[in-house]
C-alpha cells in the first residue's frame, strides 16, 4: 500500500521531473514521483523506431546523454530548404553571397554558447531566472526581439533565406515571435554536432521505480505547513512540492501570472513512396508561413510530417500514404517572449521545466537546481 506522507512530492514525469528524482535518490532522499507519461515530450513509437517528441539530442547534453543512446549524426549537408516552388540545399552556390553574414553569425553563435554553457553551469545552483539577470549578455538578448537583432547584426538576408526556416522546423515558431536568446540557442546545431536518438527509459528510472506511480493530480493546496495532493481520489502530503508539469497547468498552484508562448505543431508518421519533392535530402524545411514545417526521413519506409493546422494533402508528397500515427503537440515547448519566471515559488514550492528556456537539457538542468535546493534545506 502506497504511503501517504513523503518529504518531497514531484509531480510530473517530463525530463525535468525524472532529474529531480535521480538527483534526490542519489543523495537517499524520501520522494514520490506522480505522472500520466514517463518521459513527458520524449515520446517514442509503440515500436521504438520512432522518436514522436524530442527528435534530437546535442552533443553538448551532458546530463542527459547519460541516459540516451546515439544514432546517426545530423548534417547541415541533409538538409533541403522550400520556399514557395523553389528548393535549395545548404552547400550551393547561392550561399557565397551570404557569406560575410554566415560569419558574423557564427561569430556570434560561438559568444553566445560560451555565455550559454556558463548559464547551464551557474544554473544548477541558482534559479534559471537569476542566471540570465545575472549575465548582462544573456539578459539583454532574453529581453531583445529576434528581428531587431538581427537587423541591428546586419543579417537579414542569410537569416530570410536558411536560418529562418531551420529555426520553423525545430522550434515552430517565426522569428517575429521569438525572442534573440531563443534565436541563437535553436542555432546552435550549426556548429554543435546533433544526432538521432533513443531514451533509455529504463536505465534512467531503475533507481527509483518503486517511488513512481501513475496518476492524475487533481488538485495542490498548501495548509498548515504542508502540501496537500489529490491524485485520483488519493490523498498524498508533503513538505517539499515540485511542479514538474506544462506550464499552462502548473500556473495557478505556483501563482504565475505571465508566461511565454507556446509553440505547437502537429506530427504525423507516414509510410509512403516519396515523391521528388521528398527524396532529395533527409530532412525537408519549409518557410514560414507554409502550413507544412517540416519532414525526416526515417530511412526505414516511414517519415515524420509536420505541419501546423489543418492536414495538408499527403499526395502532394508521396505516393500511396499511410499514416501510422498522428499526435497534435500543444505545446511542443514554451518560446517565445519575454517573461522570466523564479523557480523557487516560496513554501518549499519549486516549480521546472521549460517554461525559462526550451531544451532537454536546460529542463533536466531545473530538475537538478529543484533537488539542490532541497537537499540542501536540510
């Protein structure tokens, strides 16, 4: 029978809650883990040949590369760009004519992951919040829209012509939503290698399975010096309380009043013939504003399709398609704006995730800082 009152509750199951719990069962620290989903938005195919969330992982992921096995690299040279009838591939000879722009860009791709890998560091002893206030590059980027930087860095064209639509493909987003940090951070696959993976759910969530259960939390409510959790007519209480959830959720028992925006996308896999439009190269992006964001060649018959509101004709792309699965990502993460929100929420309340700065390894990185802090409370 499953215990009612705990030292910490982390409700949620996402990576961010997963490295809350590692981290506190490395230091032997009483917890109970709630969640519908293990793994949250790393979700893979009934099958396993399919990642269906998270699609790729950075080399730079030091957390959480621990926990997931590499596949094939991805390469700039995979890539074909669309725009409208036109299609084009990185490596051409379009490109010398950006070239003093790509420089600048990467110039400033290599400050900023300099500034961003401190950020990742400080911020495992620190709130996400207080690490980006606290650095004046950082901040002032987080604050900056992305045009306007890249206006005022004179990259206009090159930006137009591939960057923005690499960035349509990861992140779902135009750039006239995102702000300067997010800009940079979704590039810098350019010059951080990227590759294909597979979670190891298993070898991550071993040390502390029979702390886990599957539920449905209903309702948080802080009384007396504790939390109190109904999950599927249980009852549960806790000191310590981590909401490890989607922002839109976890909002109102954390008494946050201004988020960011999500991004959303819908994903389908498809087997299918492809057509020429499709054979060229693994990885199809698309320009704003297309419906169709993006495709991947899955090299075993089947590709993933994204496209942001009603479903485009599939025949356009293949021959003779059938959908294996479709699911709609609402959020696929929380990007564009300006809103800075504090972990700690006071109470012994801690709340992680992506709601600061998508990425897997920056949401596993608040679930590092949200056992820190209790751990180190006492």
């Amino acid at each position: 029978m499953t215990r009612k009152t705990y030292e910490t509750i982390i409700i949620g199951a996402g990576i961010s809650g997963l490295a809350c719990a590692r981290s506190l069962q490395e230091k032997d620290r009483d917890f109970l883990i709630i969640g519908e989903d293990v793994g949250g938005r790393i979700l893979t195919s009934a099958d396993g040949s399919a990642n269906y969330g998270a699609f790729f992982v950075c080399s730079d992921y030091h957390h959480l590369l621990q926990y997931v096995k590499i596949k094939s690299r991805i390469k700039l040279s995979n890539f074909c760009f669309h725009e409208e009838k036109k299609t084009y591939v990185f490596f051409e000879p379009k490109l010398i004519k950006y070239s003093v722009q790509f420089v600048k860009a990467l110039k400033l791709l290599y400050k900023f992951r300099k500034a961003f890998h401190k950020f990742r560091k400080n911020s495992e002893i620190i709130s996400q919040k207080n690490a980006i206030e606290n650095d004046p590059f950082l901040y002032e980027l987080y604050m900056q829209n992305a045009p306007d930087f890249v206006k005022k860095q004179k990259i206009q064209k090159g930006t137009d012509t591939y960057l923005s639509k690499a960035l349509y493909s990861t992140t779902f987003s135009m750039i006239n939503e995102m702000n300067a940090f997010s800009f940079l951070q979704f590039l810098l696959p350019m010059i951080t290698p990227i590759y294909t993976f597979t979670f190891e759910k298993e070898k991550m969530i071993q040390p502390f399975q029979e702390k886990m259960i599957c539920g449905y939390v209903d309702d948080v409510i802080y009384k007396n010096g504790q939390h109190k959790v109904k999950a599927d007519g249980n009852t549960f209480y806790a000191d310590n309380i981590v909401l490890a959830t989607q922002i839109d959720w976890s909002k109102h028992f954390a008494g946050v009043k201004k988020t960011n925006k999500p991004a959303s996308t819908n994903m389908l896999h498809v087997k299918g013939v492809p057509k020429s439009i499709v054979a060229r190269k693994e990885y199809q992006l698309f320009a704003p504003p297309s419906n169709v964001q993006a495709m991947a060649n899955l090299k075993d018959g089947t590709y993933l399709f994204y496209y942001r509101y009603e479903r485009p004709s599939l025949e356009n792309f293949f021959k003779d398609p059938h959908i294996i699965a479709h699911k709609y990502w609402n959020p696929a993460g929380t990007i564009n704006g300006h809103a800075l929100i504090e972990c700690n929420r006071g109470n012994n309340m801690y709340l992680i995730g992506d709601f600061n700065v998508c990425g897997l390894e920056e949401s596993y990185i608040t679930g590092i800082y949200a056992a820190n802090q209790i751990i180190n409370s006492g």
